[in-house]
C-alpha cells in the first residue's frame, strides 16, 4: 500500500494567518483528496485533487479559503487561508490506489492537527 | 447527497466479547470501505468491500449491496481494537468517499 506522509504534524496559529500543509507519497498517484475532521467528527472531503488539473471543491469549501496545489504526482499542499478558530481541525491527505488489487481502495495520511487560537 | 448511517454509535466492550457494527447507505454504491482510527487519530484501511465477504484476522465484513447495508464483526475483541471505526461509500462513476459518523469503540480489559 501507498506510504503518505504529511507536514507539519501539528501546529498552533494565530486567527488571520495561514498554514500550508504538504503530502507526499512514496508512488505515483492520480487522485488525491483532502479531508477535514473536526473535533469529535466525521471526515468531510474538501476537494480532490488530480495532476496537471484545478482542485474539484465540494459544496462548502472554497479555493479561495482551501488553495491547493498539486505539482506532480507524487505530492500536493492544501493552504488554509486566513484562519480562524472554526478550522481548528485535523487535516488529512488520501490517496486512492489502484494496484495493491483491492480496488478503489484509498490510504489516508497521519494527519495535521490544527489550532487556531 | 448520499446519507450514511452507522449504529449503534457508541459501544463498550469487555475484552474477548464479539461485536457487529452496521452501516447503511442510501443509494446504490460501488466502493463501500471501513477504517479503523485509533486513538492517535490514524486511520487505517479494514476493508475495500462494495459487496461480498471478507475475513482478515478477528475482523470480517459483509455488504449486501441490493440491500443498502454493511456489517463489520469483531471477534475475539482485544484493547487495541479500540477507536472509532467508520464507513464510507462511493457513487457510481465517482471516486469521493462519503463518510458516516462512526462507531466509537471501547475495549475494557
């Protein structure tokens, strides 16, 4: 299965700053997602992201609040702009991969924890 | 969108019972998934499962897709099976996953 690492793995930001957070897998991937999990939650999918192609937003979240960048297919970031303490959260990265023959099967980063104070 | 429902949503169990945890869907999908996150917050693929059964270890996991639900059995529960297990489904033709809420899972020695 795919190894996906993420940085920072946690940090503590001011209210009106910004946090970019990287993924990096150790194979080439198509798809990759970002997720937010909101303390005591559920995963919500923010946006998908594909090689040489604009971010794919679900409904709620913006490019504009959430910018991502995905430069090769190995690694992608996920900004999150002008924060406040409502995206204090845990930030995931998936990947989607298809040749361990189980399918769509998607493997999730360690995650970012995130506080906006 | 497509509501997934997980129950029961909190669950204490006393190390070596056995367990079953539900999850329904509310249209048709063809990638339905279970993770495991441990305490730590990591999440770890169980199963890829959009039909059928399958078995790893103490865990096996059945969907009947005509029937819009999934089942994970834990047998034989250890205190390392604790954390919250979720299930999460994909339409046809798209590869997003939708998320239910999870079943929170105490293992007591």
């Amino acid at each position: 299965s795919a190894v996906i690492s993420q940085k920072p793995s946690r940090d503590i930001c001011q209210r009106g700053t910004s946090l970019t957070i990287q993924c990096q897998v150790d194979s080439q991937v198509t798809m990759m997602f970002w997720y937010r999990q909101q303390p005591g939650q559920s995963l919500t999918l923010i946006a998908t992201a594909n090689q040489g192609s604009e971010a794919t937003y679900e409904s709620g979240f913006v490019i504009d609040k959430f910018p991502i960048s995905r430069p090769n297919l190995t690694f992608s970031t996920l900004t999150v702009s002008n924060m406040s303490p409502e995206d204090s959260s845990i930030y995931l990265c998936s990947v989607e991969d298809r040749t361990s023959g189980r399918g769509d099967t998607q493997y999730f980063g360690p995650g970012t924890r995130l506080t906006v104070l | 969108g497509i509501q997934v429902e997980q129950s029961p949503p909190d669950l204490i169990l006393q190390e070596g019972a056995n367990s079953t945890l539900r999850c329904n869907f509310s249209d048709s999908v063809n990638n339905l998934q279970w993770f495991h996150q441990n305490p730590w917050g990591q999440l770890i693929n169980l199963f890829y499962i959009p039909s059928g059964t399958k078995q790893n270890g103490r865990l096996s996991a059945t969907t009947v897709a005509t029937e819009r639900y999934s089942l994970l059995y834990i047998s034989s529960s250890q205190t390392t099976d604790s954390g919250v297990y979720f299930c999460a489904v994909g339409l046809y033709g798209n590869n997003r996953l939708a998320f239910g809420k999870g079943n929170q899972v105490v293992v007591i020695p």
